[in-house]
C-alpha cells in the first residue's frame, strides 16, 4: 500500500445516514461517544448483557445486533476477533443492505478470510493505533491520533472516502492526529508482530533477566524492583514515544548507553532477528 497520509476528510458524506456500532466494549463505547459528540446519529447493536445496559445509561438507543445493522446505512464492527466470524455470519451479513459501509478496526478476519463480506457493500478499515481509553480521552482534550486506513471492497467507488469520514467521526483530525494508508493484511500482520514479538519478548525477557539475576544472588525483592516494580521501565516507552528511538539515550547516563549501545545487540542478535522472520 501507499502508506499515504491524509490530514482532511468530508464528515458530510456520513452525517444523514445512521450508524450501528456493533459491540460497546473498549473501542465500541469511546468511538460511538465521539461519532455522537460529533453531532453523528448513531446506535448501539449488542447482546443483552452488561454493555447493554451500559449503552443505555450513556444515552444510546440499543438495539439486537440484526436489528441494529438493519437500521443503519453504516456499521462498525468492533467485537473481538474470535466471536467476529460467527457473529457476521448470523446477525450482520443477511441485514446488510446494496451500498452499506461495512467498517472493521481489525483487520484480521477479513485479511485471512474468515469474515467474507458480500459484493455488494463498500468494506473498510480504520484502526485508531489507540487502546478506546485513550480514543475517548484524547477527543476529549480536543486532540487527535494515528489511525489506519484501508478498503478491502470498493463497491461504492467512494469507499476511501468513507472511511476517511469515519476516521474523522472518531476523532482523527483534532491536532496531532492522521490517516495512514494501509490494508487489512498489513494492520493484521504488522498488529500481530507487535503483540506476539515485542509484548511476548518483553515478558519473556524480564522473566529470564530475573532468573539470572537470582542465579548470581541478587535479592528478589531488588531484582523486581529493578526490572519492573519500581516503575522505571514505564518511563522508556514513554521517552521513546516523546523523542524517539535513539535520542531518548540522552536522558540517561553515560555508563546506560554506553551499556545499552554495546550489549543491546549481544541479546539481540542476528539469530534473534531469524528467529522473528
């Protein structure tokens, strides 16, 4: 894909039509307030359980998932992935109408085909690279993030556009915000690299740090202390995420990065980096 970004996008092309925002967990809550706050008519579509009723108190109409895609024109898929297939199948695909907008904030099921959409909707992808608390809260404070974008099915001729607009809905255009081009494949693959090698490695890491530790006899009050517990290891992602990769150094010591600089590819090394391939 391109990886075009796009800092504009026409909210009109969505604001008549209705919204089915399938699922009111984490993602589901913060992008139906901010669809809502931005003036969107939207309803909720969810089992009767405790985001049902959780829906209602926040003021939406709440709707059986058949029902709620039914009523719409557009609907966001924002279930998790292992429930997403069967769901489609029974509830979403037999209510969706010529022309609908099909949208997913993963792209996993449609990228490796366990969801298959019918011919005759537009089906794309916006993916706030966002947990929903921070979707919410950062809308909240009149500013922006990063969400990708990407259309698996143009039925329309303007799908790219529609997602733009959604994207906008949910609150990308605030300041410091952007819509990256992607596709389905590349957010499903580039999200699992990220969870599976960077989440799994750090835990990984940490556990055998603290197993060698012990075996030199440090104390394992201090040994967790130091790895985690204090909460110094919070602090990195946070100087990464500020002032990037490499110029977060400069907030440490010189015996840090020097220490850093020179083992770091030690742990690291070409046969770490065979083994992520």
């Amino acid at each position: 894909m391109s990886g075009k970004l796009h800092f504009d996008s026409n909210l009109n092309l969505i604001s008549e039509k209705s919204i089915s925002i399938i699922g009111y967990g984490n993602q589901g809550r913060a992008q139906a307030l901010n669809l809502r706050d931005n003036g969107l008519n939207v309803i909720i579509g969810n089992i009767r359980d405790e985001y049902w009723e959780r829906a209602e108190r926040d003021g939406f109409k709440v709707y059986p998932i058949g029902d709620a895609v039914k009523l719409s024109e557009v609907t966001l898929m924002l279930i998790p992935d292992e429930v997403a297939p069967q769901v489609f199948k029974e509830e979403v695909e037999g209510n969706l109408r010529h022309g609908h907008v099909l949208c997913f904030a993963s792209g996993y099921n449609v990228a490796f085909g366990y969801i298959k959409p019918p011919t005759y909707v537009d089906v794309v992808l916006v993916a706030p690279r966002m947990i929903g608390e921070g979707v919410r809260s950062l809308f909240l404070e009149g500013k922006g993030f990063p969400v990708l974008i990407g259309v698996h099915q143009d039925y329309s001729g303007r799908a790219l556009d529609h997602a733009l607009a959604i994207a906008q809905g949910i609150g990308y255009l605030n300041p410091g915000g952007v819509a990256i081009e992607s596709s389905f494949w590349e957010e499903a693959v580039t999200d699992l690299f990220g969870e599976q090698v960077v989440g799994g490695g750090m835990l990984h890491l940490i556990r055998a740090a603290f197993e060698v530790m012990i075996e030199f006899g440090i104390n394992p009050m201090v040994a967790i202390l130091e790895l985690y517990a204090s909460g110094e290891l919070i602090e990195l992602p946070k100087a990464i995420y500020k002032y990037g990769l490499w110029d977060q150094l400069n907030l440490h010591s010189s015996t840090s990065q020097y220490g850093q600089q020179t083992r770091g590819p030690k742990i690291i090394s070409e046969v770490v980096k065979a083994t992520l391939r």
